[in-house]
C-alpha cells in the first residue's frame, strides 16, 4: 500500500512538472542578474479576435550584460478579455526548427483545404505553448495556449480565431529569420 501511495504522488508530481517545463529562453532570462531583451518590432505576426484580443510573435534577442552572452528566441504577447489580462511566453531556439517544420509540413500545405463532414487538427506543441490550426467542414481557426508560470490565475490562457488564419504565411517568415 506504501508503495502504491509512494508511485501515486510520484506520478502526480511529474505530470504537473512536465505541464510547466520552461523554454531555454525563460530559464535565460531567470538565470541571468542583468538582462537586454532587444525585439524586432519591423518582424512581427499579429492575430486579432473579433473581440479585440490578440497574440503577438516576434524575434527576440535576450543579452546577459555582466558576460555578453546572447540568445536569440520568439517571444509570444497575449492579450485576453475572459479573464482580462496580457501574459507572455517564449519559445526558445531549440524548439524553433521544429515549430518551422511542423507550419511547412502540415498547416501552409492545409491552408486552402476544405472537408466535408470531417475534420482536422494539427497541433504543436513547445514548452510553453501549443498551436493549433483546425479544418472543420467550412472553417478554419487558429487557437495559441500559453501555459501559465505565476501562482495565481488560470493554469493556461487561450486565444482563438477564424478570420486571422492566412496570416499563418507570416507566423512562418518571422520564424525563420530568428535562425
């Protein structure tokens, strides 16, 4: 019984860790005493809801000043109104080939396909946020889930929408200049 309690809290304790795992670029910037966090603001991919919310992706190159190390990122803002509040969440180097790969392989090539009565959903998943681009019959929406790394509030905030999905083309140029 001691050993079923034991592997019990072991597996909880690991699920909720490998919810919260943080990208290279957030245990940079934690570990570092003095930080330059310098962004492109000319390379940006912008989506809007029609209730005025919005995601924001950017390049960002983040500078320990005391010993000149850089490392370069995606930083991702968010602004939603259920509850009201703006979060932010990066994506580090090591996870951008992949978040490249996965657009190009799976969600531009999909961009004009419609289904009926079927659907789709590609998902990405990073560190500290999942990309979703879902097909369904006449539809397309594209939903961001930034997890949350403050002890209060929700565990994850949610943006979605449906008018914004070709600006997925752009999400994709603004990965591939931070390599």
């Amino acid at each position: 019984m001691k050993n079923i309690i034991t592997l019990l809290l072991l597996l909880s304790f690991s699920q909720s860790f490998s919810q919260y795992m943080e990208s290279s670029t957030r245990r940079f910037i934690d570990d570092t005493q003095f930080i330059l966090i310098s962004k492109d603001w000319n390379t940006t991919a912008e989506f809007y809801s029609g209730i005025g919310e919005y995601i924001k992706f950017f390049p960002i190159e983040v500078t320990n000043l005391k010993s000149n190390v850089k490392e370069k990122g995606l930083q991702l803002d968010m602004h939603i109104t259920q509850p009201d509040v703006y979060k932010t969440a990066w994506v580090g180097l090591d996870e951008i080939d992949e978040f490249v790969y996965f657009l190009e392989t799976n969600v531009v090539p999909n961009l004009d396909v419609t289904f009926k009565k079927q659907s789709a959903e590609y998902i990405f998943k990073a560190k500290e946020m999942s990309f979703s681009f879902l097909i369904d019959e006449k539809r397309k929406r594209v939903s961001v889930t930034l997890n949350n790394y403050d002890e209060i509030g929700l565990p994850n905030y949610y943006f979605w929408t449906e008018t914004q999905v070709n600006k997925i083309p752009e999400l994709l140029a603004v990965l591939k200049k931070i390599k």
